[in-house]
C-alpha cells in the first residue's frame, strides 16, 4: 500500500502551529539571552579579580601600571599568566560585539555595547580587547607606586594606592575590576558621571577623565546590564537612580551588580572617605 504525503491543510496547519510557537517562544529567549549574558560577564569578572588577588599573594606588590615592554596600562599582559593566557575571551562581555581598532591608531574607546581596544605597539603588536576596567588605585609601577593618568588631579598621591594585598583594609568593598568602557580609572570621591550611560565618547574627551575636571568614575558607570544598553539612557539627575548596571569583583573574590549610585560607595582607595563623596550632577 502506497503511503500517501501530507496535504496542503496539513502543511497549512503546521506552519500555522510553528508561527504561533515562534511567537510565544522568542520573547521568552530574547529575555533569557541577557541574563546568560550577565551570569558569562560576572564569571569573567569573578577569574579576573581572583587573578589580581593571587599575584599580590604570590608577590610583594599589586600589578605593575607599566608592562615590561613599556605600555601603561597594560593589567591584561601583567595578568594573563594568572588567568589562563585565554586573554581576550576572558576579558569580553558578551553584551559587548568586538570592533576594529582604527586605522593607524593603537587605542580605541568602548561603549556599553562595545569593547575597548589597544595595540601593544611597545611590544609584538599584538591587539587585545576587552569590556572591563582595572581599579587604577591598585596599580604599582616597575618604577615607583605614583602610577595614573596624570590628568592634573595628581591622582591624590602614593598614600592612596593598595600597593600591596596586604593594605586592602576592606577587601569586600574594594573594587578591583568593573565592567567599563577603558582599561582603567582612578575614581575619587567628587567625580562627576557622564549624563549619557551608553559611555559614549572618544579618547579625548572629559568621559576619560582627561581635562581639568575630574570624570573618572564616568569609565565604569555605564547602562551595561540590566536595561536595554542600546537604549538612550541617561542620568541627569544624581538623587535619582538611572537604568542600567555594572558588575563589580571586589578584593574578597566575590562578583556583584551595583547600580551608579552606589558606585561612590566603594573604597576605590585607601584614603577614601565615604563622608567626602559628592555625586555632582552628571556633566
């Protein structure tokens, strides 16, 4: 006996049927997909924070600010011993697509959707990108401990750097990496956030903390997770809490998402007093 094929109803009703799952089913993903997003971005975090914790443990200092080769800001080639050599799977959020760093530049900024770039031009040449910030208060130099952006704040002296494990005096409120949109930052209590959340803005600019006003906390507050980060999202006022979220690896190991107020709560560094910090309005 001959089997007979589907008919044309059939075939109907079953693409009717596969239109309505689809229909319910993909909201469903799509609402999924950026908490799996942030769970793959805390683990991140989580390995590269446990790696600056084991090279202070196994050495007399924190990190270097300066690579071997001579390149500032350079954790990711300090570091990548400790954390496998898997340099920029590790150092990617999935919420962030990798760019091309442009043509003749060694150095591209990020944005909440999108990675910081840099090219060890001191080096090999090799490029490296990334979607986390280094707390830059734990920085140490091969030459001296006055590492920073010299951005005319003088970066409030030696005394305020961690230059050793040993001076993190309060290791779960201490940062050592965030999700941002630069390789590093060095945070005081008095700096002032951008009003656009999505990091927009290029290496120049008062986003990177580089000028005469102090912006650096701008680096990490950035509308990453927990809202939609293509989204205009801004902070115009500093009493309220914006949308959007960063996730923070303390010096005790542990990974936690904190919303841009709360920033400033942190002991970015060890002068740091809670009862200076002043959230101006957001420049």
């Amino acid at each position: 006996m001959t089997r007979g094929g589907f008919t044309l109803v059939e075939l109907l009703v079953v693409a009717a049927c596969l239109t309505v799952l689809s229909a319910v089913l993909l909201p469903a993903i799509a609402a999924v997909r950026p908490h799996s997003q942030n769970i793959i971005c805390a683990n991140n975090l989580k390995q590269l924070t446990l790696a600056e914790i084991m090279y202070c443990d196994a050495n007399t200092h924190s990190i270097p600010d300066t690579t071997v080769d001579g390149m500032t800001g350079g954790w990711f080639i300090n570091l990548q011993d400790y954390f496998g050599g898997g340099t920029n799977a590790m150092m990617m959020c999935p919420a962030a697509s990798q760019p091309v760093v442009p043509s003749g530049s060694t150095l591209s900024v990020g944005t909440a959707t999108a990675p910081w770039g840099r090219i060890d031009s001191f080096g090999n040449n090799a490029a490296y990108f990334g979607s986390y910030a280094f707390n830059g208060w734990l920085f140490t130099k091969r030459s001296d401990a006055n590492s920073g952006d010299g951005d005319g704040v003088s970066e409030l002296g030696t005394s305020a750097y961690y230059l050793t494990g040993n001076s993190v005096r309060f290791p779960a409120r201490t940062p050592v990496f965030t999700d941002g949109f630069w390789v590093d930052g060095w945070p005081t209590e008095t700096d002032a956030a951008c009003h656009d959340t999505r990091g927009v803005g290029g290496f120049n600019s008062p986003n990177l903390g580089t000028g005469s006003a102090h912006h650096e906390m701008a680096r990490f507050a950035m509308a990453r997770h927990g809202c939609d980060p293509f989204a205009s999202n801004v902070w115009q006022d500093p009493t309220k809490t914006p949308p959007g979220e960063v996730n923070v690896g303390l010096f005790d190991g542990h990974v936690e998402l904190s919303n841009f107020p709360n920033l400033w709560r942190y002991q970015w560094h060890n002068n740091w007093r809670q009862t200076l910090v002043f959230i101006g309005t957001p420049y």
